[in-house]
C-alpha cells in the first residue's frame, strides 16, 4: 500500500510545483511594461545574449566544418558532392541550429541563471525585495525570462549563418567542391517559410521552456548551497530533455506529414 | 559594468543578428520564381509524370519561369493533370507550344521542360486556364529497359 502512497504523493508533489512554475511565469510576464525594466531587459540580454555569442559562434563554425567533412565523403561516393549545400543548409536551419543552440543555451546561461536566482534567494535577497514593496517576480524574473526569450533566436539564427559559412569554408575552399553550385543548390532547395521561419518558430519555443525550467529551478530551490547545486545540476538535465523530447513533437507537427 | 557598455554590446549583438537573418535571405534561401508575383494558371494532361513533385520548376530553354502547382488525377480517364503556374511577365507562348518532363542530370530532379510552338502571323496564345495539347510524359527506366529486352527478344 505504501508505495501507492508514495506515487501519490510524488504526483502531487510534481503537479504543485507545475502549478507554481506556472503562478511565477504568468506573475513575472502578465505586468505593464515599464521603462525600468526594459533596461533591466537590456542588460539581461547582455549577460545571456551577448555573452553566449561567443561559444555559438564557435560551436556553429565547427559543427558546419565537420557537417561539410561528413557529407561530402558519403555524397562524393554519388558523385552528387553538389548537394553538399542543401544539406548542411537544411541540417543546420531545420534541427541543428535551434536545438544546439538551446542545449548550450541551457548549459551556457540556464545553469547561470538558475544558480543567480538560487543564491538571491538562499541569501534573502528575493525577501528583502518584498520588504521594500519591490515585486522580486517583476524586478529579477521578468526582465530574464524575456532576455531568454529574445536572445535565444538570435543565436539560433547566427549560429545557422555561421555554419553554413563552416560548410562552405570545408567544403569549397578546402574539398574543392564549386562554390557556385554550393550556393545555387542551396538556393533551389532551402524555402523561407518551410525551412528558415520553422526554425525560428523551434528555438522561440525551446527559449520559453529553457528560461522557464532555469528561472523557476532557481526560484524554487532549496536555499542552501546543496540545494543551489541540484537545481543548477536538474536546470542542465530537464531542458536538454525537454528540448530534445520538443523538437520530435515539433519536426512532426512542422515536416512530418507534408 | 557600465550600462552604456552594455547597450553597445547589446547593439552589436543586434547587428550580428540581422547580418545573419540577410545572409540566411539574399544567400540560402530560394528567392526566384515566387508565388507573390503575378501568375497565370495552364493545365497539361500527361500519361505518367515519373517523380514530378508540387514545386517543380517550369523550364524554356534552362529559364525558369514558372512552378509546378499542383498534380492531380483526372477521375474520368485517369490520367495525371499537372497545374503549371506561370509567370505573367511570359504571356505570350503561342498555343502549339508542348511540355515534356525532363531530368536534369543523371539522378537530379525532374521538371517541365516548356518547348515554345512556332509563332505564326495570327497565332493564339495561351492564356489562364488552357490546356496545353503536345505532352510528352516522363521517360520510366524500367519501361526503357522492357522496351529494349522486347526488342532484343524479337530481333
């Protein structure tokens, strides 16, 4: 009997705290605008954004080099090395880009974000803001759940443009595949509406899940510093399932059937 | 860190995006015929039209001036009618032109190859909605390969 108990228990454990998550999302984004915050915003965008810029770069340029290594030794076997530029192209626009993107995402400024949160809370921060009539929900989680949300995007598509840029730099200028059919190929096969706002649609939903399970991770932690590690630790774990497991729903519903 | 720093960062950031955006627009992504711009609709009825897909382009003399709308079977004879949308800037083929389904290359895609009829002094031209009579359907290997062992068998 005890452990019907104890399923009990834990389901009802999970639905509480998805009841809270869902309490802080909508208290922290359903608030008028203020210019306040937009600075705030600003400068969580910074410390999302803007500091994330460079490990995407980076990681864009090489899983593009070796996307272009890989496929062209199979393809160059069909003497159709010439599709090396859709492949990539599509490979990096459709899943690559959104979901590598949001596992570094999540790795990169989820985990900071969760520990940031974690600590203000352990060391009273959060309640010190209540004395002061300052809403913690409005002043520390919204302006980081919309950086979050604007921020992840723009990776998304940079870190498309730069490997396909990684492509071409293997591919063209180094395996010798025609810079003109690279493109041209690419051109043909790659749809803005299919393909390029697909994507953006993925990572502007994996951004909302990634921010979400990080800011409320923090907000719910434990406050001790065991319990600032395990929520950093399950922030990493839960949204890289989570996007993982996302992106199957979202490739079906997007390229699935027709 | 100073909030003037950061707003620069923040721009470049910005700027970063929408240079990527413009390389993903004007590089990568298909920007020829489109759907936006003014088109007229022709129909051809084909035997078999092989692997022609929706999208397929429309082709004269290797220019591309139309797309591929729609495929879909007559229900009285059974019979592939593809749905070519073609563009208005093109209007005026005269209506002993013929359409074939070629391949370009050896394994590449398939598409309508628009041959222009010959334009007579009072020739018609096709115009929204016409059927175009002279179809040549696409070539099937295995077909090409039954014809040339029954031609083998008979010599």
């Amino acid at each position: 009997m005890s452990w019907v108990i104890q399923l009990g228990a834990s389901t009802l454990d999970n639905i509480r705290s998805f009841g809270r998550a869902f309490l802080m999302l909508t208290g922290a984004l359903i608030a008028l605008p203020q210019l306040k915050n937009v600075r705030l915003t600003l400068q969580q965008i910074y410390v999302v954004g803007v500091q994330s810029l460079l490990i995407i770069m980076v990681s864009g340029l090489f899983i593009g080099m070796v996307m272009a290594l890989q496929g062209y030794t199979i393809l160059v076997g069909y003497g159709a090395e010439g599709s090396l530029g859709p492949m990539v192209a599509l490979s990096l626009l459709r899943e690559l880009g959104p979901v590598v993107t949001a596992l570094l995402f999540a790795g990169r400024a989820g985990s900071a974000l969760t520990a940031e949160i974690g600590l203000m809370k352990a060391t009273e921060q959060l309640s010190s803001l209540e004395m002061m009539a300052v809403d913690p929900l409005r002043r520390v989680v919204a302006p980081r759940v919309w950086a979050g949300i604007i921020s992840m995007p723009m990776l998304a598509l940079i870190f498309s443009a730069i490997g396909i840029l990684g492509g071409h730099l293997v591919g063209v200028d180094w395996l010798g595949v025609d810079s003109g059919s690279y493109w041209s190929i690419m051109q043909a096969t790659v749809d803005w509406n299919k393909d390029v706002v697909n994507g953006i649609l993925k990572s502007i939903v994996f951004a909302i899940v990634v921010t979400w399970i990080a800011i409320f991770k923090g907000y719910d932690a434990v406050p001790t510093s065991e319990g600032i590690s395990q929520a950093t630790t399950q922030t990493v774990v839960y949204s890289s399932l989570a996007v993982l497991g996302l992106d199957f729903v979202l490739t079906a519903l997007m390229f699935g059937i027709n | 860190m100073n909030t003037r720093k950061t707003e620069l960062m923040v721009g470049f950031f910005v700027i970063l995006t929408v240079a990527a955006t413009l390389l993903l627009a004007m590089k990568v992504v298909n920007q020829g015929f489109s759907n936006n711009e003014s088109s007229y609709t022709l129909y051809a009825k084909f035997d078999n039209i092989g692997g022609l897909k929706t999208r397929s382009a429309v082709k004269v003399g290797g220019v591309t001036v139309g797309r591929v709308e729609s495929i879909y079977l007559d229900p009285e004879d059974f019979n592939p009618v593809v749905v070519l949308s073609v563009s208005q800037q093109y209007d005026n083929f005269p209506d002993t032109s013929s359409v074939a389904i070629l391949t370009s290359g050896l394994l590449g895609e398939q598409y309508i190859g628009f041959q222009p009829g010959f334009a007579f002094d009072d020739f018609v031209t096709l115009a929204d909605g016409d059927y175009i009579q002279d179809t040549k359907s696409a070539l099937v290997l295995e077909d090409l390969i039954g014809q040339f062992l029954f031609s083998r068998d008979s010599e």
